[in-house]
C-alpha cells in the first residue's frame, strides 16, 4: 500500500465558522472577561484557541496516512 501524506497548512487571513456548545458558567465567564477586557467574545476565543493550539506547538504538526502496520 502506498504512503500517502497530508499536509497541514495555516492560511493567513483565512476565517473558517465554527459552533460549539459551552457551559452556561463558561458562557457567562466568558462574556464578562470580554465586557471586562473591551474586546468581543470572538476575540478572546480565538486568542484562547490560539494560545492553547502554540502551548500544544499544534502548528507544527502533519498529518500522515499509514500503511496499516
């Protein structure tokens, strides 16, 4: 079986939408840190996902199909 390879790129600029559920006490925390830092939910969202994914160095990972073994 042939080795196929994925590739994982960051697009700048490019702005994917995504839902997802909270805990009512994470929505809440959530939108007073907004209110409290003068920015949109949006922005610390993302600031948070982007923190976490660096610590997790997230960026620098591939994906690779294996051969099964």
């Amino acid at each position: 079986m042939a080795l196929s390879i994925y590739n994982v790129f960051l697009l700048i600029g490019a702005m994917r939408r995504v839902t997802f559920s909270l805990e009512e006490a994470d929505h809440l925390a959530l939108k007073l840190l907004a209110i409290y830092e003068r920015k949109a939910m949006v922005a610390v969202v993302q600031e948070a996902i982007r923190t976490y994914l660096e610590s997790k160095e997230a960026y620098l990972l591939t994906v690779s199909k294996g051969d099964g073994r």
